[in-house]
C-alpha cells in the first residue's frame, strides 16, 4: 500500500511539473490601474457617517474569502464599532469543504462573526442569521454617542459587486415582506456610486441601513490578487482583457490541480497552453468569426470565463483554496 502511495504522489509530482508555477503578464499590461484612486473620497464620505453608525457589516465574496478585502475598513470604519462579516455567493463554492476552515480562519484573527449567504436566492435561515447576529451585535455593545436614540443605524461595505445592495433588498422582503428593491442592485461593479440613503428593514426594534459604494484597496496588488478579483467580476469589465483573464483561470485551475475544466469544456485533454484550449473550444462549439474564416477566440475566453462565474460546473470554485490546504 505504502509502495502504491508514493507511485500516486510521484505521477501527481509529474503532472504538476508540467504545468506553470507562476503567472505572468505582458509588461506592457499594468493590471494596476484597475484600482481608481478616487474611491478613496468615497472611503472618506464613509467615515464622516460613523456618528450615526451602530454596527458596521462587511459584505465579501465567498469565492475569494481572503482575497480581496479592503484592509483600511478596519482602521477607517469597525475598529471602534462592531463588525459582522458576510461571505455572500456561498452557493458558488463546496460549504461541506470551506466552512470550517474559513470560519476558522478569521476566528484566529479576532473576527466576531462570519456569517454565509446567497442573496439571490434570500434562503430564509441564511436571513435569519444575518438578522439575528444584528440584534445581538446592537443590544450588547456600546452606543457611543447614540444612547438617546431609539433606533439603530447600520452601514454596508465592501468592494465593488460583492452583494452589498443584494443583501439590503433581501433583508429587508425577509423581515418586512417588501418585494419592490429600496436600492438598485446589478450583475457588474459600480452600480452604486454613492452613499445611498438609509433603508428601513426591521421594525422592532426600528433597524435602518446604509448602503455605499464598492471601494477598492488602492494598496498595487500583485498579479494573482488582482486576477483573481476580476474573475469574480469585482472589477469593471472594460478594464479587462478576456484573454488574459481566461489565461490565469487556465493556470489557477492546473495549479490547483482542478482538471474539471476538460469536461465543463467539452474538449479532450488538458493544457498549459491557452491558445490551444481557446482552439479547441472553439471547434468543440463552432465559435467562428463573422467571415467565418477564423476561430473567435474571444467568444471562447468570455465562455471560458462565464462558466466558471455562472456556475459550479468546476470541481472547487474557491480561488483562495490554497490557503486552506
């Protein structure tokens, strides 16, 4: 058995050999100016409102649990109030897998409270925790300078497209069976431009939340970071290019050793190569240009890319897997 062991690991030795151990992009390619510097008024904006803030809920996606969040939230907004933590799109990755591991990961690192949702889908338990969690996080802390005040205020943040206004609308058809949306949600970054006006969504006790705009880290991250927020659809798409982004989805999923994508692709083996994997699906579903004469490569990344963010098609959805093993 023993002999059987180091055969397998051996031949897993060989396979991850062939692949790329690094990702990089063309000089020339400044993945940096992803990150306005202008969100960082909004950031300012934010913190001038914490007078009437009781609670601060941080919105992040559950794809990229680790990656990704805005590290000045701490110092600018919840280091003196109290923070929840909600990972929403919990439906993209394996629960059974990651939930342990990711609560216990911020438990380590002083977090209160990590919390799972889907907004989309407004699973009513999921709802309930986000209530609930509220209620004890305003009952048994201080107020500050807000004693006198018969209603509580609470403020979301996060960076672009994570579920923040998603979560306002949900809360508030959960508890107040309002269908119509209080703000304006959407499927890319930067719906919400502003801080929005406060939202009412519970009645007893009277619970008002604020939504703001999606702020990004200013802080140049580094190539894998900022690929792996803009495969999440975090970053606006005009920034992108398609096939550098199909590109590092390719090597993430070899470094993982996540050879699913062969399968969910429809083509007949694995590669390193992405101009070969964009060829073959290509062929595999006719994705030809208007003069039909050449394959439309760009079709093939988009798909490529829209599988992975539309569904569960990939055996393990989580980017940050590899913080976990």
């Amino acid at each position: 058995m023993l002999i059987i062991k180091r055969v397998f690991s051996t031949v897993l030795q060989g396979e991850k050999s062939k692949f790329r151990e690094f990702f990089e992009l063309p000089q020339q390619y400044d993945y940096r100016t992803w990150f306005p510097m202008h969100m960082s008024v909004q950031l300012k904006i934010m913190e001038a409102k914490l007078r009437s803030v009781d609670l601060v809920i941080e919105v992040h996606d559950a794809r990229i649990p680790i990656t990704g969040r805005n590290e000045q939230f701490f110092n600018h907004l919840y280091a003196i109030r109290p923070h929840i933590l909600v990972l929403n799109k919990c439906d993209l990755i394996d629960m059974k897998k990651y939930r342990g591991k990711i609560e216990d990961y911020y438990y380590d690192r002083g977090v209160q409270k990590v919390l799972f949702t889907d907004c989309k889908k407004r699973m009513p338990k999921a709802m309930n925790d986000v209530k609930n969690c509220m209620l004890e996080a305003l009952e048994n802390t201080p107020r500050f300078n807000r004693t006198v005040k018969n209603e509580y205020q609470a403020m979301v943040v996060g960076i672009p497209n994570v579920g923040k206004s998603s979560l306002i609308n949900a809360m508030r058809t959960h508890s107040l069976k309002i269908k119509k949306k209080a703000v304006e949600s959407g499927a890319r970054p930067g719906v919400t431009v502003r801080i929005q006006n406060r939202v009412r969504i519970l009645d007893k006790p009277p619970i008002y939340i604020i939504d703001t705009p999606g702020v990004l880290s200013p802080n140049h991250r580094n190539i894998e970071e900022a690929m792996k927020l803009a495969l999440c659809d975090l970053v606006l798409e005009s920034h992108v290019n398609l096939y550098y982004l199909a590109d590092f989805l390719l090597f993430w999923l070899n470094k993982s050793g996540d050879f699913s994508y062969v399968e969910a692709l429809k083509i007949d083996q694995k590669s390193d190569d992405i101009q070969e994997i964009l060829a073959k699906i290509c062929a595999s579903h006719g994705f030809l240009m208007k003069n039909r004469e050449r394959w439309d490569f760009d079709r093939a990344a988009k798909h490529f890319i829209q599988i992975y963010r539309n569904s569960t098609t990939f055996g393990d959805s989580c980017l940050d897997n590899l913080y976990f093993q």
